[in-house]
C-alpha cells in the first residue's frame, strides 16, 4: 500500500513539473485566448490576400510563359532572385516604400513576391507536362488554342498546379509570422515577444498554432484536390520539388 502510495505521489509530483516545464503553453493560451483569436484572425486574413492576388497574378503569368517558351527563363530567374532574397530583409524594403510603410500592406507584397517562384514553376510544369499527342488530337477535333488550354491543359495540369497552391499556401503561412517584425499583428507576435520577455511558454504557442494553421490548411487543400482532381491525375504535391 505504502508503495503504491508513493508511486502515485512520484507520479504527480512528475506530471506537475512536466506540466510547468513543457506544457505551460497550455495555461498561456487559456488566460490569453481573446489575444490568441484575434492574432488567429489576423493571420488567416493575411494569408488569404496573399494567396487571393498570387492566385491571380502568378497563375497568370504561368500560364503566360506556358504559351511562350522564350519568357519563361526570365520569369523563372525572376522569382528565384525574389526567393533567395531573406523575408526580413524584403520587408525592411517595403517599409521605407512611400506610402506603405509598416503594417499589412508592405507584408502582403513582400509575400506576394515570395509566392511568384512556387506557383509560376509549378502551373508552367503542369502545362508542359501534358502529352502532345493528346494536344493535337485536339487540334484534329478543331479545338482553338484557347479552347486546348481551358479544356484539356488545365484540366490535365490540374494536380500539378494544386501542388503548387498547396505548396506556397503553408510557405505563405509560415513566412507570415515574420511579418510581425514590421507591425502585423498576427501568431508572430506571440515567438517575438516570447524571445524579447524570454517567455518559453509564448515561444511555444505561436510556434505550434502557426504549425497548426499550415497543417490545417495544407489537410484542406488536399481535400478540396481530391473533389476537383480526376482520381487518375492526382498529385502527391510533396513529390513536387519546386
């Protein structure tokens, strides 16, 4: 009895200084969680403009270079250039932008640029990669060049550029909690004030609902994939090396 009494003691003196060591995030987003909501909301707004415009833009322009062959080596230095570029150091340039300054504006566009080189590679990949003789069987059915893009490209294409959303989706998501370093107030907030107050418990939180949120939306992507991919071309996007 004396023994088991002692273990049951030694375990609870364990699990609260486990609990107070490891998992006092824990206590943290409990007494911080209308700040943690808010910060939530923040981030997943700032994802969504990011991929709002890159899906129009960097789309585009894949598409763009798909059609003409002789654009797509400079598109393709382009975002290399851009991505090899650090965020911080890319944010301190938007910042001193007229105009722009701190805030979620300069992040957006920093972001945006970022999201150029995964995107525009993988829509231009999933266009080439369709077989030529499917393309002119095409044209022998009379089909316009607009008609093969929309009707036969794209839908072939389709896994392959929805690797490359999914891809730049949980880059964005992370990226972005840099941006708090120029005022966005987002998860970010919580790892710098966390490191600045040496608080392991902040750290912690942001670090693992900043992961969350991109295993999340990543987890959704692939879902809606599957609905909208034909089951005989989907992509496993983590086979992509963009």
């Amino acid at each position: 009895m004396e023994l088991g009494e002692g273990l049951l003691r030694w375990f609870v003196l364990w699990f609260v200084n486990f609990y107070d060591e490891q998992l006092g995030f824990i206590d943290y987003i409990i007494q911080s969680w209308e700040q943690i909501v808010d910060y939530t909301a923040n981030h997943f707004l700032l994802v969504f403009i990011v991929m709002f415009f890159s899906l129009i833009f960097w789309i585009s322009i894949g598409l763009l270079i798909s059609r003409y062959d002789s654009l797509a080596t400079g598109a393709f230095s382009v975002g290399n250039l851009l991505f090899c570029i650090p965020s911080i150091s890319l944010f301190g340039i938007f910042i001193t932008i007229p105009m722009l300054g701190l805030g979620r504006t300069s992040a957006a566009l920093a972001l945006i640029l970022y999201a150029m080189m995964p995107m525009v590679r993988n829509v231009y990949r999933g266009i080439k990669s369709v077989d030529w003789g499917i393309i002119d069987a095409a044209r022998g059915m009379g089909m316009t060049a607009r008609q093969i893009l929309f009707r036969v490209q794209i839908p072939i294409a389709l896994p392959v550029i929805f690797a490359g959303i999914r891809i730049t989706t949980v880059m964005i998501t992370g990226m972005a909690a840099v941006a708090t370093f120029i005022g966005e107030r987002n998860l970010g907030r919580l790892i710098h004030h966390g490191i600045a107050r040496e608080s392991s418990d902040m750290i912690i939180a942001g670090a693992i609902l900043v992961s969350f949120i991109a295993l999340l939306l990543d987890y959704l992507l692939g879902k809606i994939e599957r609905r909208i991919a034909s089951p005989g071309l989907r992509y496993d996007h983590q086979d992509e090396i963009t």
